[in-house]
C-alpha cells in the first residue's frame, strides 16, 4: 500500500520557531519550494512563550517602578496596584499583532505550511498525520522546551515553569526563583516590581555566570539595592509543598519558604522521540550535532536554533535559518561566528555584551595582551537625566581590536547593535574614536569608552 503523498520540495523544515521560518521566507526569496512543518502556532516560543511575552512583562515592571518612583522627577504619581488581567491583555495584544503579521509573510505561494507533529521518517521524508513530505533538502529546527532537574516535578501551580509564570493570573507574594541565568533574573526583576518578596537560587558561583564578571558583580549589587535576595554556590536538594506554598532546601540544609518555586535552570532541546537517530543523525545530551555550516553529516539534514549547541538565541536561529537556505541555494555565506551574536538581558538594570568576557580572552590571547577600560555610566549625561547606573566595558588585544563589549545599565541593550559592529568588523578603539555619537545619548557611553581606550578621554580619567 503506498503511504500518503504531501509532496516533494526543494525544503523541508520541521519546526515553525525563529529558525524554521526564517529559513522558509529566505527560501521563498529564492525561488526555492517549501513545505513548513509546525505542532504549534508558528513563531515559537519566542513569540508566545519567550522572548516577546517576557519582555512585555518587563515593560510592565518598568512603568510600575517608574510610577512608584515619580516623585524623585517632581510628578506626583500612585501606585494603586498590579492589575494582572490588564498586564496580560497587554501582553497577549503584542504577541497576537505579531503572530498576524507573521502569518501574513509566510502566506507565500513558495510555502507550503503542515499543521501537526512531524517525525524524520527516512533522509528526506518527514512524516505529518500519516502524509509524507520529501525534500530534496531538510532542516532540523524543533526547538527547546523549559528543562527541570531530574526529581524536580513542575505541577504548574505551586511548582511552576516559565511557561505558566507567562500566563499567572495574579501577583504571587512571594517566590523562589530556582536559576540565576538569564531567564531567572528577569522574572525575578518582574516580580520584584510586582511588589513580590523574591529569592533566587543558583548553584554557580554568581548570578548571569555567563556574562563578565563586573557584568555579574554589578548586576548583584543592583539586586541587592532593590531588595532581591539570592543565594549562589549552593545547589538545590529538594522542595516540599507547605500549607501556604513551598520549602526549598538547598546545600548545606538551608531552607526557603514562598508561595510558588519558578524552575528556570535552562531549556533543553526538543530531539527525542523524531526519528532523528534512526537517520543517522548524531545527538548528544539532545542536542543535534552539525559542523560550522549547520550541516549533521547525513544527507542533505542540516540543523538550526536551539537544538544545535551553542546559544539558544532568537536572533541567533533567525541567522542560523538563514545563512543554511542561502549554503543549500549554493550562495557559499559566511559561517557565523558564535562569538559575534549579541547577547541582552532584559533585567533591571539591563546587561548587554557581545564578544569575549575578559577571562576568556586572557585565555585566548594570553593575560599580558589584554587590556580593558571601564567607563562608567555616572559620565554619561542621558544615563543621569535617566537616574542609571552602570558602564561600558571594553576588552581589546593590546595593539589590536576590540575582543568584548560588556554593558550594564538601563536601555543598554538598546547599544548593543553598535557594540557588534564594533566587534564584527574587529575595529580599534582608535578607529571608533573617530565616530561622533549624538548628545546626550547614551551611545556616548560607547563612544566615550573608546576615545578613552585610544589614549584621548573626554568625559573621562584616563
């Protein structure tokens, strides 16, 4: 009996998230066929479960700190309340503008979009409620779900994912923020805001451990000022429920109690159970393994986004989407340099950086070459008319580029687009020195940081 027919495309793509369809409108561009294959709704978890939601709830947070804080500007404002319905409508607004538009630019004669769970059923079929989809090329893009560590049950009310720490229908009064990583303090930023009593937990030496050190150390004393509480080095044992919430006991028998436990310790990648080792192709800890141009060694399956190791990043899976539709149209693009992809954290303060951290690049290039500057936010006309603090720090290879830019403050992540230029196209500090940078802005902050770099500051000790 002969199976089903989809159909045959020049691009098969399982996975409708920021490198699924990035891959498939770059393919339209180029006259290739394609057949888009989402469970879902297309988009993802950044715009229904990640990047946009949280950012909406952060905007949120702001304009609650801005209003209790008014009065320091002379505006008499009140903070009656957190009305979490109204915060919601707000947010679920945004990701539905979004989620139309995205679905008008992918309604393409050039793709084709399946509904349903697809499963890699030989090198060049996927499999789709029983139809079958051949492409003469497949790309491997299905994501990444909220990972928990392993006895560590989410019943998504007392013991929550971020996933249901998106759809809350109330302000908790207190919580446990199990992660110091990126998705942990912006929650925990959220919360705080709120008006919630916070405490995060992470078994790294320091908060965001991924970042610079000084990026990590300010970002704790600003937590620290705003009354979050967290405790690092200490690794989770286990949580108890209560008559009001939880208990957490961490390392060393200390315990914490709270109304609700938010497991963000990361996302794992959505590998398991499609077919993709029965192919051939090489997985490890879930992860799809590929070489720099995103190809897995079998066939014509290549890989993108999340589940390939690396930084799981929107913009990061939109680059990655693209730059294999343009390896397959034969355009030979420029392998992506992980290093170069910018990374914010939208937290209060914000942390942006792109390049390498200080320690890594005495690692790479050796202590003695390695020369950074700190300009702090303090110089910068727009950050104190804003009432931030934080810096601008720049790691360069002493008679050679910069090698990282590290920012901490509010609306940095807003500066990062310069700061990857910076880095991509390995300027000198001299050569930045050069650019004028509108005043008061805090892109002075950049431009400051370099003339003091090459040996000529202005609003700055040398």
């Amino acid at each position: 009996m002969t199976e089903p027919n989809g159909g045959t495309f020049d691009v098969v793509i399982l996975g409708g998230g920021s490198g699924g369809y990035a891959a498939a409108l770059r393919a339209a561009q180029l006259d290739l066929s394609v057949a888009l294959i989402e469970k879902g709704k297309l988009g993802g978890t950044c715009l229904h479960n990640g990047c946009i939601p949280t950012k909406a709830l952060l905007h949120a947070a702001e304009i609650a700190d801005q209003t209790r804080e008014s009065e320091q500007f002379g505006v008499k404002a009140e903070l009656v309340g957190i009305d979490m319905s109204g915060v919601n409508s707000y947010k679920d607004g945004v990701i539905s503008r979004l989620y139309k538009g995205l679905q008008g630019l992918l309604k393409n004669p050039k793709i084709t979009t399946v509904e349903g769970t697809g499963k890699l059923v030989s090198q060049d079929t996927v499999e789709v409620n029983g139809q079958r989809y051949t492409g003469r090329n497949v790309i491997l893009a299905t994501g990444s779900y909220a990972r928990t560590l392993p006895g560590l049950e989410i019943d998504g009310e007392r013991v929550i994912s971020s996933d249901h720490a998106l759809t809350l229908d109330r302000v908790p009064t207190s919580a446990i923020v199990l992660g110091g990583g990126v998705i942990g303090v912006e929650f925990a930023s959220v919360w705080k805001s709120f008006g919630v009593d916070v405490t995060i937990i992470e078994a790294l030496p320091r908060l965001v451990a991924a970042e610079d050190e000084e990026s990590s150390k300010a970002l704790e004393r600003a937590f620290r000022k705003r009354g979050i509480k967290f405790k690092t080095g200490k690794r989770f044992e286990k949580v108890e429920h209560t008559d009001s919430g939880v208990k957490v006991s961490i390392e060393g028998g200390e315990t914490f109690e709270a109304e609700l436990l938010l497991v963000a310790v990361g996302r794992g990648p959505t590998t398991a159970n499609l077919g993709y080792e029965e192919q051939g192709v090489k997985i490890d800890r879930g992860f799809v393994l590929t070489n720099e141009r995103l190809h897995t060694g079998v066939g014509n399956i290549y890989a993108v986004g999340d589940i390939v190791p690396g930084l799981q990043l929107a913009h990061r899976g939109f680059q990655q989407g693209i730059f294999v539709v343009e390896e397959i149209a034969g355009r030979n693009p420029a392998v992506i340099d992980e290093n170069g992809i910018p990374r914010v954290t939208y937290s209060d303060p914000e942390l942006a950086s792109v390049g390498l951290t200080e320690a890594r690049a005495k690692e790479q290039y050796g202590a003695d070459k390695i020369k950074t500057y700190n300009y702090n936010l303090g110089g910068n006309g727009k950050s104190q008319i804003l009432k931030t603090a934080g810096f601008v720090k720049l790691v360069r290879v002493e008679d050679g580029p910069v090698v990282g830019v590290h920012m901490v403050g509010a609306r940095v992540g807003e500066l990062v687009g310069e700061a990857q230029l910076i880095f991509n196209w390995e300027a000198y500090p001299a050569e930045v020195a050069q650019l004028i940078h509108a005043h008061p802005t805090q892109s002075e902050a950049l431009g400051e940081a370099h003339l003091a770099l090459a040996g000529k500051p202005l609003h700055a000790h040398a």
